[in-house]
C-alpha cells in the first residue's frame, strides 16, 4: 500500500502549497463552480484537460472516455453535455483528440482489445465513412493521425445534433462547439477548423475540412 500512501503525501504537500500561494483558493471553489468550457476528451492519462490549457480546478467541465466519443446513446456524455450547458451555461465545448491515440489504432487495424471493441465500433463507422481518405495516406503514422482527426471533427457534429445544443441554439444561447487534437510529442494542441454555433455549420464546417485535409 506504499504506493497509496505516496498519493495522500502528495495530495497534503499540494493542498499547503495551494493554501500557501493563494489562501482564499479552496473556500472559493466551495462556493462556486462556474467554468466557461466544457472538455470532451480521451481517458488517456497523458492528456490532462487543466493542464494542457493552463487552467486551474473549476475553469473546465470535463467529461473523458475512450477516444473522446459523443454517442447519441450515452447518457453519461449526454448528462454531461446538458448540464454543462443549462446549469453551468458554458460558452465553448471542446472536443479534443490526441495523436497517436490507443483506442483510434485499435479500431483502425482492427485490433482486439476485449470489451471495449464495442466501444469503438463508433469509431470504425468513422474509419469507414472516410476509408478512400485513408487509403490514400501510406504512412501509417500520418494514417493513424488522420483518423484521430476525422474522429474529432466527427464528434464535433455529434455534439451539435444532440437535442440539447439544437435545444440552446434555438433559444439563443451562445455556446460554440470546437474540434481540437494534442500532439503528444510536443504538447501543442492543433485547431481543425471545425468551431462551430450552429448544426448546419457543424455538418458545413466539417465537410470543409474534410476537404481541406485531403489536399494537405
């Protein structure tokens, strides 16, 4: 249990630093939780959603799964979504992929991981849908990355056509949906060109950069 230990130590040194630089920290975030993005990304332990963005606990709402999936199924995406955006009111969705993702290369070779297969079966209907595009790509380091980055543009539509965004954009609620991917090799996350307020933008947005990744 040596190991276990080691995280309540360190948990104690964080919180009395915490406590030491900024001593109103704590008893701000007991009373209020207003953050203006919500972050939907991969389980990958490398990918820690504050940190990459240089944001502090209570600035993003984040929901992880494998290969950042939005499944119209989902209820747990889905709660997290609607809560984020009628209670919380945040302003950005962030759907963020990252390169060289486990879960996409499973499903992009096909590979068997056990009870996650059907999991990323979401993500051979992706694989699919843009097979041609792939198949011109020989690389397979670059095929794999070009499938992390259909993925996300892929969510980021999914995102835009649940009820609850269709919900908010009729009603007038500001909230812009974006498609990123984080490079695991430098730490710098790329914009695909996706952000979008609308659903018909989403699906526009999204065959446009399509497009534009294949002449890339």
């Amino acid at each position: 249990m040596r190991d276990i230990e080691q995280l309540f130590a360190a948990n104690k040194a964080w919180s009395e630093r915490i406590h030491s630089e900024d001593p109103g920290f704590f008893s701000g975030l007991v009373h209020q939780q207003s953050p203006e993005y919500l972050w939907i990304g991969c389980s990958d332990s490398r990918v820690p959603a504050n940190q990459i963005v240089g944001l502090a606990p209570g600035e993003v709402f984040v929901h992880r799964n494998i290969a950042n999936q939005v499944v119209h199924t989902d209820l747990n995406a889905l709660s997290v979504i609607q809560y984020a955006v009628d209670v919380l009111h945040v302003k950005h969705i962030l759907v963020v992929g990252h390169y060289g993702c486990g879960g996409v290369s499973a499903a992009l070779n096909n590979n068997r991981v056990g009870l996650t297969d059907n999991w990323l079966r979401h993500v051979q209907d992706v694989r699919d849908r843009f097979q041609h595009a792939l198949d011109e790509v020989d690389d397979p380091v670059l095929k794999l990355d070009r499938l992390c980055e259909f993925n996300v543009m892929q969510q980021v539509v999914n995102v835009s056509q649940t009820s609850v965004l269709r919900e908010a954009w009729q009603r007038g609620q500001k909230v812009t949906v974006h498609g990123w991917c984080y490079a695991l090799t430098d730490g710098i996350i790329r914009d695909l060109k996706v952000s979008t307020c609308c659903r018909e933008q989403a699906i526009e947005v999204h065959r446009d950069a399509v497009d534009r990744l294949r002449r890339a």
